[in-house]
C-alpha cells in the first residue's frame, strides 16, 4: 500500500469514464490535517495526456472546497485511463507537497463490473496437500480471496467438506466444489470448478466410461482435417476435427470427453499447466497441447500455475503461447491458480490467483465473466512486484487495483481468515465474531467504487 492509502481517505477510487466526479479527501492524522490559515491546491494529470473536456493542460487544477476535516474538488474523467492528483497545502511562498492520489475511470462495459479476486486449484491434505480443508479455505480469506475451491487430485469430497466446516456461519468468502480430475492413461490434468457432481467418480465404471471416449475416438478418426467444410450439425468447437500427426487419438478423445462432463455438471472446464516439465520432458506432449489448443474444449486456460521459483520458465512458455495463440485470432479465456499443496510451506500459496470482472460474486456471473474473457491471471511472486497478464485493458486496470485498491480490502480480510481457522478449530465464539465482520469488503467496494 502507497503511504497516502494509511494516511489519507479518498473516495471513490473508480468512477465511470466520462463523467464529472467528485472527490473527496480527508486526512486521517493531524500531520496532515486541513488547516485554517492555509490554501490547498490540487493539479491534475490524466495519465493518457487526453482530456479535452476538462481542458488539459491549460485548465489542470481544480477548485478546492473546504468540508470541515475534508477536502473536495470535481473533475472531468474522460476516457478509460488512470488519473493522478497532486494535492499541496499553499502558505504565502511555502507549499508542502501532501499527497498524490490516483483515480481510475472505467468505460461503460466495465461499468457495474467489480474485481473478485480468487484461486481455483489447491490441494489439501486429503490428497497430496498439507493442511485440512477447511484450514485451506481460511486461509485463502486471510490472504485477500474472495472466492475459491479445493480441487484435490482424484477428489470431490474434500471441496464439500471445507464448504461443510462453515455451514449456517457468515462468510464473506466463497467457498466452491472442485476437484483435479485425472482419466485413466490421460496426461492432461483438467479442474472441475464448480460442477455439481464429481467427473472422477465416473472412472469408478471403467468400462462404461472406455466405451464413451472409444465411441468418441470414432467420431474424431471420421472428421474432415482442420480449415476444410465441416458437415451440417457438427460444431468444430467441440473438438471433433481429424488428429494432425503425433496426437494420441485416446489421450485427446479422454479429453474432450472429460470436459464435456465438467461442462455437462454445470462446471467451468479448465485446461491445466501444458508445459509443466516432468520426467525429462513437458507433459502432455506438445502435438496434443497444440491440437487442445486448435480446438478448445476447455473453457479455461491456466495462464499462470504453480510452479516453483526453479521452475518459472513453464511459466513463462504459458504466457508466450496464450500471446501467440491471441495473435492467431483465438478467444483464450484464462485463470491464474497457485495449485498450492500447503499454505504454510512458504511457497506457491498466495503466488498465483485469478482477478474475475464480474457484477456479483455468484458462481454464474463469475464463470461467464471468464468465458466472456473478463479475467486476468496475477503473478505475485515474493519479493517482486506482482505483474498481471490477459486483455492488455484489463491488465492496466488490474495493476491500479492491485497498487490502490487490494491492499485496504486485503486487510480486512487478514482478521476474518483467522476467525474462520478459529471456527474450525473448534473455537465456540469465533463464528458470532465473524459475523459481526461481515459485509466489510462489500462496504469498502460500494465507497470506493462510484460505478
């Protein structure tokens, strides 16, 4: 957090593009208290150098209006940039520099959108995970999620079970059913976010489930090639295209196959890690990623994973194909996931997480916000400043939030993370505390978002 965020109250933050505003600051310390005797003086920046309806440069400081401990002023935010404000106390020849203050302005598509930050691929120690699976979903409160699933390895159950521990208790977090799903004799590692029943409880029936994909794999050798006339009814975006070279027909049926179920369960289907690099090579194999690609049968890709600090470069490989793919004319929905096997471990929790633009924080809204490509994936890695990857507008917008606006939410969230843990621990007061926290982040949303 910037010091004017400690020491200053300005709202809103985010206001609709092209439109006046007003904006008000309050000194929170009596270092910087508004003073009698004393002139304040605000400069404005657009940080495009576009604003002609305000009359930038020529008219850039705004009159200063004194409102008891606080300070307003209006100003026309035209377009979809951020805004900066340079705010000085005038005395005779002295001026004091204050504060800088920044604004975003959002046009009206983004509008009515608000930023969820969550992480939907984590394990527990219910597979390969350390900690239970309600201490995972604590923690993911405590470290400023908003929404979040436990997708353990061959697994549904322990996602319901970290939903179970805060039954008929106010949470601000929300908590949905997942899994990893593996299929027999598939390298490709699939999430099931959100989907009503468990795809990996299919593979119990091994025969039923052999005879679906061989079935598949039919269809699929009868396909014309990729870029000829498809026949009536055939939606090429299912993935039913003849195989190119070096695509195993089984791996890539098994597939489509499985995300169709994920799909077909009301889940968000979501491709993951393709150049994760194990056993001396990348898994699955690159002619059968680049046909996933070709076709999209997900409905997500794992834009940023998690992978250790020795292994970034799959992280980066990620990142080249979505540009390259994007470049190729494709729609590439993302996410950004930690896949975190421990919070405690120092490592891989709270690294990785996906930013949703979404209207509310419902499971619908929030999965066709990343189907309609109204995400990014958010790479914060320890020590570094963290960066944002997607839709070049939303990665803009997505690095002032995480510099203005997520550090005062992610405070709130630090207490109400704990309350959770405490809950489950079997603390018999901690859920009548927590809900005495709840709606705090709603609250700040509503007063920093004039939207």
């Amino acid at each position: 957090m910037r010091p004017e965020g400690r020491i200053f109250d300005v709202h809103p933050l985010v206001a609709r593009a092209d439109t006046p505003v007003e904006i008000t600051v309050t000194p929170l310390f009596d270092h910087v208290a508004v003073t009698d005797g004393v002139e304040y003086e605000v400069t404005y920046y657009p940080t495009e150098e576009f604003s002609l309806q305000s009359g930038w440069p020529e008219a850039n400081k705004p009159a200063v209006v004194r409102d008891g401990r606080s300070l307003r002023f209006r100003q026309y935010l035209e377009g979809e940039q951020e805004h900066v404000f340079l705010l000085e106390a005038v005395q005779g020849d002295q001026r004091r520099r204050l504060g800088e203050f920044r604004v975003y302005s959002v046009g009206p598509d983004l509008a009515g959108r608000f930023p969820y930050k969550g992480d939907l691929h984590m394990h527990s120690s219910r597979s390969d995970g350390r900690e239970a699976p309600a201490y995972v979903a604590a923690s993911c409160r405590s470290i400023g999620l908003d929404f979040m699933a436990l997708t353990d390895h061959r697994q549904y159950e322990p996602s319901l079970e970290a939903i179970a521990a805060f039954d008929g208790v106010r949470c601000d977090l929300r908590m949905y059913p997942g899994e990893e799903v593996h299929p027999p004799g598939n390298p490709v590692h699939m999430v099931n976010f959100g989907g009503r029943r468990s795809v990996n409880a299919l593979f119990a029936d091994e025969e039923a489930y052999r005879a679906e994909v061989a079935a598949l794999e039919e269809r699929l050798r009868q396909a014309q090639p990729p870029g000829m006339a498809q026949p009536p009814g055939r939606d090429q975006s299912s993935g039913e295209q003849a195989l190119p070279p070096g695509v195993d027909p089984y791996q890539y049926a098994s597939t489509v196959w499985t995300l169709a179920k994920i799909r077909e369960f009301g889940g968000l289907g979501i491709f993951c890690h393709p150049y994760w690099f194990t056993g001396h090579r990348y898994a699955p194999a690159g002619a059968l990623t680049s046909h996933i690609f070709a076709t999209q049968p997900y409905d997500a890709y794992e834009l940023i994973g998690g992978y250790h600090l020795h292994e970034i470069d799959s992280n980066t490989l990620q990142v080249a194909r979505y540009h390259e793919e994007r470049a190729r004319g494709r729609s590439v929905p993302i996410v950004g996931v930690s896949d975190a096997h421990g919070c405690e471990r120092g490592e891989l929790f709270g690294w990785y997480y996906t930013i949703v633009f979404s209207g509310r924080l419902e499971f619908d809204d929030l999965t066709t916000s990343i189907r309609k490509l109204w995400s990014v994936a958010v790479e914060a890695l320890p020590g570094q400043i963290a960066r944002a990857y997607g839709p070049f507008r939303l990665v803009k917008y997505a690095l002032f939030l995480m510099r203005e606006v997520f550090p005062a939410h992610d405070e709130l969230c630090v207490e109400e993370g704990r309350l959770m843990r405490l809950h489950a621990g079997g603390d018999p007061d901690a859920a009548a505390r927590l809900e005495a926290l709840g709606g705090r982040t709603d609250a700040l949303y509503a007063k920093l978002f004039q939207i």
